[in-house]
C-alpha cells in the first residue's frame, strides 16, 4: 500500500512539472524576425493547404486518389505545425520559455504521430504513381475506394499507435534536476537528451524501428520511383514523357526535403552524439519549411490544380464583375 501510494505521488508530481525550451533563448535581438518568420510560415501553411482542400473539394475532375491522398497530407500539415508553431511564437513573443509537462508530452505524441504518419503516407502517394504509370489499364480497379482508405487509414493508425509507445516510454524516465530542453519544441531526441535516466533501451527502440521503417516506407518509395523512371524512358513522345514526369515531380521534391531532413536528425538517436544546433536546423525544416511549401510545390508545378485555380479566379471575376452592375444599376 505504501509502494502504490509513493508509485501516484512520483505520477502527480511528474505531472505538475515545467520544462524550459532553450533553443532560441540566446537570439533576443533578432526576436522580431524569428517571429515574422514563424508566422509566415505558419500562415503559408494553413492558408495553402486549406485552398488545396476547397480546390479539390469543389473540382469533381480532381476527385481521384492522388488527390484524395494530398487532402490527408494537408490535414496532416496543419495537425503538425499546429501543434508547434503556435507555442514557438507564444515563447517568442512573451519570452516565456516554460512548458507544462502535459503540453510536452501533448507535443511529444503528436509530432511522433505526424512523423510517421506523413512518412507512410508519401509511401502511399508513391505506390499510387507507381499503379498510375507502370499499369494504367488497372489503375481504377487496384486503386479502388476501398485501397484508397485502407493506404490512407494504415498510416494514421500506426502513427497514432506508435506515438503512444513513445509517451510511455519516455513518460517513464526519470529527468532529475535538469528540466532543460535545447530544442524549440519537446522533441524525442531533445527528450532524451534532457534524461538522467539510462536511455539505451528507447534509443535501440528508435533504431530498431527506423530501420524498420525506412526499410518498408522509403524502400517502397525508391522502388516505386526506379519502376515509374524505367517506365517513362520507355515512352517515345518526349512531350508525353514530360508530362508523366511533370505529375511526379511535385511528390519527389516533397520526399527528398522531407525524409532528407527526418533522417539527417534521427540517422544517429543518441543524443549525445549528436549536434543541438543541426538537429534544430533540420527540425525547423521538417517542422514549419516542408509544410508551408507542400501547397506551392503541389499547385505551382500541377497543371489540373492550376487549371481548377484559374478557371475558379475567372470565374469569380465574372461575379465581381456582375455584382458592380448591379449596384450600378
């Protein structure tokens, strides 16, 4: 009765912990533009992907899977810098750098969770190029509804699983005197790093995992790529194979800045070999750049986006237009 009791006091009083964010504390004289860069991209984000959800809301002619996957991509970006970006500029602008250990934690499951889910997904987006080039004849019967929910549910389902394992485990540890995270938002790696516990054991989960992981998602990702390549090269129009290569491009990019940055964070988990000032780096990277630039790369370089955006612009013009006369009248 006594080991329970002293078991729900260490629960309580981990619970009512602070941690302190230290990764901008030392740059207060360029305070303003980190705010006016984190705002922009926060803004660059939500407003881009919520126009490429009402686009493809509103077009039937873009009703399709690719699309249907880059509506869970967006909502999966703005999950994500939600979940961040908001607390960075409140710690920017009031200069309080604490967070509860709730909010922590809260942090903590939903970055895992959009990690993964985001890294399974690209996997997803990359099979149904694969379908869509190499066997287009078999496209609409492979690429059903129901393997366009089961590729989009599979990757928020294990996220959300495998995040919960992580907050177990790191719950778990003991973080002594030291509430100090080097980092601008409570990260895995950062959370280790501020442990006094002995974190072998979660960095060979991390390790075991991201082999694991990248084996299945990114291994699918290359090889869908090296199929859909020997594909294209195969076409004799050179005007047909630009265009097939112009529909991949944009996911491509997404891949090689995304799963680029990710890994050059977690290639090595101990934190203690790693180096505070890159990993922020490409965190700020994987965290606010590659959502804010998700919705240009998939509008600027899609020509049935554009074309919706252009005719929906015409459209409203006309209607702008009228509504003058009107009053004119």
């Amino acid at each position: 009765m006594v080991k329970l009791q002293m078991y729900v006091t260490a629960i309580n009083t981990s619970f009512s912990e602070d941690f302190h964010l230290l990764a901008f504390s030392g740059l207060q004289s360029v305070s303003f533009v980190l705010i006016f860069a984190i705002l922009l991209l926060y803004l660059l984000c939500m407003i881009g992907n919520l126009i490429i959800i009402a686009v493809v809301w509103t077009a039937p002619r873009l009703h399709t899977p690719m699309y249907f996957f880059l509506c869970n991509l967006s909502v999966l970006d703005m999950t994500y810098v939600s979940t961040i970006l908001p607390k960075l500029l409140d710690y920017q602008i009031t200069g309080k750098n604490i967070i509860s250990f709730t909010s922590c934690f809260t942090q903590l499951f939903m970055s895992v969770a959009c990690l993964d889910t985001e890294f399974l997904l690209l996997s997803s987006m990359a099979y149904d190029r694969y379908v869509a080039i190499c066997d287009p004849l078999k496209y609409s019967i492979i690429m059903s509804r129901k393997s366009c929910i089961s590729l989009s549910l599979t990757p928020w389902t294990f996220g959300m699983l495998n995040s919960l394992l992580y907050v177990f485990l790191i719950s778990h540890l003991s973080f002594c005197d030291s509430k100090n995270i080097t980092h601008f938002y409570c990260d895995l790696k950062a959370l280790l790093g501020a442990s006094c516990s002995d974190i072998r054991y979660v960095n060979i989960v991390i390790l075991l995992e991201g082999y694991i992981l990248g084996v299945i998602a990114f291994g699918m990702i290359l090889i869908s790529y090296v199929f859909i390549i020997s594909a294209i090269l195969k076409i004799n129009t050179s005007a047909k194979r630009l265009k097939i290569f112009s529909s991949c491009s944009s996911h491509l990019t997404v891949v090689f800045l995304f799963c680029g940055s990710l890994l050059s964070v977690y290639i090595n988990p101990d934190p203690k070999s790693s180096k505070e000032q890159k990993d922020i780096i490409f965190s700020l990277m994987y965290v606010a750049v590659v959502p804010a630039l998700n919705p240009l790369v998939y509008s600027l370089r899609n020509k049935d986006v554009l074309d919706v955006l252009r005719i929906s612009s015409v459209t409203f013009g006309h209607i702008s237009k009228f509504g003058k006369l009107v009053k004119a009248v």
